[in-house]
C-alpha cells in the first residue's frame, strides 16, 4: 500500500515558500492527518528578498509559507536551523570544491537537514512524520518495510536527492506529491483552486545559499579570493592559467580560457583537478568515458545489498538511467558500467535503482577512464 491510505498521522509539514511545498501540505491535511507547518530559517542573514527563480529562504519565503498556513487552516512556525545548515551543508560544499570535488548541497541537506536536524526534533515533539514537497513515493510492503520509489511522473522524479535517506528516516517520510501524475502546470493550478497566493510563484533553480548564481565568485571569496594555477593538456603541456582550481568541474566545456583550438579543432574539456598542486587537465571528449567507479559512505534506503547485483544508476539529479553492476565490499561500492559514460566526478552521488525502487546512494570517490588508443 501508499503512503496516502496510512491512518490519521501527526505531520510535520516542511514550507519553503514555494507552491510544490504548500501543495503537499494542503494534500496531507485533506487526506486527514493533523499537520502542522515549520519553514526552516537556514540563512542567518536572510535579509535580500528573492529575484526571479534564484535563491530561497527569505524573508519572502517565510511570509509566503505562512500565508500558505494559514489559507490551509493549519498551525506555522519558523526553526531556526541557520547554523546546523551551515556546518553541514554549506562548509561541506565549500570543503569538497576545494578538495577538488563535486558535492551535491540538496543530497546533503536532505540527509542533514531535512530528514535528520528536522526529523529528530518533530519525532521529540511527537509529530509521526515529516511531509515535503518532493517528488517521489513511498511504498509499504506486506511485510510492513518502507521503500523509496520513483515518482509516479519520470518527468518530476526527485528521487535521486532523496537516496541519501535510510529505513528510519523512510518510516516518517511524506510525499503526499509523488504518486500522482501531474504535471508542475496542474499543480499550480490546484494551488490556485485551493486559493494559494504562490501558486504563480517561480520555482527556484539555484543553489539556494547562492542566490546570484555566482558558484564561482561565492568559492573565490570563501577560500581567499584568486590562487592562479595551471591549465594542462593530457602530455603535461602548459595551455594557460586559472585563477582557482575549485572554479572547474570534471567534463565542463566552457568558460576554460585556454585561447588557441587544440591540434584536432576539437574542443577540449576538463578531465582532472589537482587541489594539491593547483592544476586543471583538459583534453577531448573521449578521454571522459569511465568504465566503473568506487564509491564512499554508502546508505542503504533498506537493507544493504549481498554480493554482486544489476542494478540501473542515476549519477546527477537531471540525468538518465544507465546499467551497471555493482558491489559492496565493507563500507566501498565498487561499480561497473555496461556502457562508458561521460561527466562523472568525485564528490559526486550515485544512485542505485532496482526498477523504480531506490536501493540507495554513495559518493564517488574514484573512477576508471576507458583506455584510448595511442595516437599515431
């Protein structure tokens, strides 16, 4: 059975400020639970107000949430989680670039934030359960086990960014939005039939502690402004210079600087980032195809998986499904894809899928590239 046919719950409803956010409250609240909002204060200087779809947690945002609240008829408080977010979220976003990493700030605020800091506190207050407005469903077995799904609409799925949560924290999750096939255009308009003034509001792209969208001047000033270094080709050849090897990303294609076209007039891409010495290698598209990985800090939304297993895995939150086998020695995830892929970075999650079951996630720690013919 879904989530949806549970017995009258006490629910702790999580409000950004957004429309999907309200709507999953108004749902839980229709559907007979006892629901109370909370809006998560998570900038400890939240004084700009929104522009256009960038940034979130505003003064704005609070004031949107609580007028959702009260239009729902249901209790609204404001937490203030500024500095557990910082610690966990934002320092660790700051800490991976600058270990030359890709980390993934919505992943870690779902299992710090969202579904840890927010959990512990409403299960202490006595609430059953935490309802967001993610996409994705929960399912309840026969046998009484939890599982994570995909949304019912491929097209919205957040499952990916949710495949941090494990069985405790699955057994007092709410998607109230995840099991319906409906598009983000309905749902505005059903925000708008309950009378929901955010029902025209634009969503927000961003990450949300980066408001102007700036990632690299917000790095730049957080780890002491410029630290010029070398850009490399693959032979070690010096191509030009960057001002900080955390502005890079594995696979990014422009904004590199390099001036001259390589031999081939083919574009070049960034294929490493060494925060040690201070370098960015580039080169073709090809050298980007890796064939497994080794992943870190594995969670297991359920029972860790035994031996070896197929499994489809999803490697960035707007990204496909591609095969792979993989398995678990100790606490490292070792995985092997059918087909090379391109794009995949350290710090980076992947996802594992069985069907459109969510076995769970790890962060990437190392990858195999597919070796190339010599050249010649």
């Amino acid at each position: 059975m879904t989530e949806t046919s549970q017995r009258p719950l006490r629910v702790l409803a999580a409000m950004s400020g957004g429309v999907d956010s309200a709507v999953a409250a108004a749902r839980a609240a229709e559907a007979g639970h006892d629901v109370t909002g909370v809006h998560l204060a998570l900038s400890a200087n939240p004084q700009s107000f929104r522009t256009g779809a960038r940034g979130c947690c505003t003064i704005e945002d609070s004031r949107d949430a609580r007028r959702a609240a009260d239009v729902i008829g249901i209790p609204f408080y404001v937490w203030d989680l500024a500095e557990r977010f910082r610690e966990d979220v934002v320092e660790d976003f700051v800490a991976e670039y600058e270990a030359g990493r890709t980390p993934n700030p919505c992943l870690r605020c779902n299992e710090k934030i969202k579904f840890a800091a927010l959990l512990d506190k409403a299960l202490a207050l006595g609430f059953d359960a935490v309802c967001t407005g993610h996409y994705a469903t929960v399912v309840t077995g026969a046998d009484g086990n939890r599982e994570l799904h995909r949304a019912s609409d491929m097209a919205k799925d957040q499952s990916y960014v949710l495949g941090v949560l494990d069985e405790r924290q699955l057994a007092h999750a709410m998607f109230p939005l995840g099991d319906t096939l409906t598009t983000k255009d309905e749902i505005r308009a059903e925000a708008e039939r309950r009378g929901l003034a955010v029902a025209k509001k634009p969503d927000s792209h961003d990450i949300c502690f980066i408001a102007d969208g700036d990632t690299q001047g917000f790095l730049a000033n957080r780890l002491g402004g410029t630290a010029e270094g070398d850009i490399l080709d693959e032979s070690g050849a010096k191509l030009g210079t960057h001002e900080g090897a955390f502005g890079f990303t594995i696979g990014q294609r422009k904004g590199l600087r390099i001036g001259h076209p390589a031999p081939d007039g083919k574009p070049r891409y960034v294929l490493d980032i060494s925060p040690v010495n201070n370098t960015v290698t580039v080169g073709p598209a090809e050298a980007l195809d890796v064939t497994a990985l080794t992943a870190i800090k594995p969670r297991w939304c359920g029972t860790p998986p035994s031996g070896p297993g197929t499994y489809t895995a999803q490697l960035r939150a707007h990204g496909g499904e591609t095969e792979v086998t993989a398995e678990l020695t100790g606490d490292t995830l070792h995985v092997t894809f059918t087909e090379p892929v391109r794009g995949v970075a350290p710090g980076q999650a992947v996802v594992l899928y069985d069907g459109t079951r969510v076995v769970g996630s790890a962060t990437i720690a190392t990858t195999v590239r597919r070796e190339r013919a010599a050249a010649g």
